[in-house]
C-alpha cells in the first residue's frame, strides 16, 4: 500500500486512497475478526438462555448437551466466514478464538442468572442437574462451569471446531479469489 501511496501525487487522491485502504484494513481484518466473534459470543448466551427455558419446565438433565456442542457449531461457522472473507485460515483462527472468548463470558453470563432460576425451582445445577451438597451462591453458580471441570469439555469440542472451520473457510475464500482472478484476466 505504501508504494502505492507514494505513486498517487494530489492531496485528494491521497486521502481518497487512504479511506479506501483503512475500510478494507477494518472490514478485512479488525472488523470481522471482533465483528464476527463478538456476534459468536451473543449467540452462545442466547443459545444457553434457549436451551435453559426449553429444559426448565420439565427439569431435565441440565444443558451441559445443548451448551457443548451448538456453540461448537457457531464457532465453527463463525471462523469459517471469517476465513473466506478475509482469504485467511489465520484470520479465521482468529475471529473464532474472540468467539470462544466471549462465548465463555457470555455462558458464564447465562449459566448464572439461569442457573440461580434453576436452583430457586428445582434446586439443582443448570450444567448437569446435581442438587448441591451445601447451600449455594452466586459465585457457586458463577463458577460451575469451573469448578466441576465441564469447561474441558467445552473447550474439546470448540477449539477444533474453530480450526475446521478455519480450514474450510480459508479452502473456500481461495478458491473463491482463484476463480474472481481467473474470470478476470
């Protein structure tokens, strides 16, 4: 881009070509790497707020089924997306572990405020539906995900979810700009 700029003479120009440069920086790189991570991450909690109601009503065995692998699904179209816009496996492993980050916060988020309505109910945990030993508290229901180890889970089915889809999307953006190029010239 540099020697670009360096080729274009009026201040017009310039600045002209410096908008264009900083929209596709934004739009190809930045952007859709948080953009799309951060849209993972809504998902996820609206997924476990989803699943939460639907089990609630008949207290089945928590949402530790639903919790592990739908997001994986997400975060595998997320990085996959991602990868195919920006040409990129790297952009999509990117896109996808901002998705997993806020996937975290956001079911961390949903755990707790559904899991204080599943133990006001039926006194039990909103991952998996054990009644507690002892009384509970926030923090108790905050960090559940945690403390019973389920986030291994959660992170074994992710993370390769984030790298498949990190393949395919990059597989198909360079296909895609391979046949832009070959139609072109």
């Amino acid at each position: 881009m540099r020697a670009e700029l360096a080729t274009i003479t009026g201040r017009t120009e310039r600045l002209a070509f410096a908008r264009s440069a900083s929209r596709v920086v934004l739009l190809h790189g930045l952007g859709v790497r948080v953009g799309l991570g951060i849209l993972a991450g809504v998902l996820i909690a609206m997924i476990t707020w989803v699943a939460s109601r639907a089990q609630l009503a008949d207290a089945r065995p928590g949402v530790a089924a639903v919790t592990v692998p739908l997001p994986a699904v997400v975060l595998m179209v997320n990085a996959a997306l991602a990868a195919a816009v920006a040409r990129s496996r790297r952009v999509g492993v990117q896109a996808g572990l901002v998705g997993l980050a806020t996937g975290f916060a956001g079911l961390v988020v949903m755990l707790t405020v559904e899991g204080r309505v599943w133990m006001d109910r039926h006194g039990v945990f909103i991952l998996d539906a054990d009644p507690p030993r002892r009384a509970v508290t926030t923090t108790d229901l905050a960090l559940d995900l945690f403390t019973t180890g389920m986030w291994m889970g959660h992170v074994a089915f992710w993370v390769p979810a984030i790298v498949i889809g990190a393949l395919l999307g990059g597989a198909i953006g360079r296909r895609r700009g391979r046949d832009l190029a070959a139609t072109a010239g």
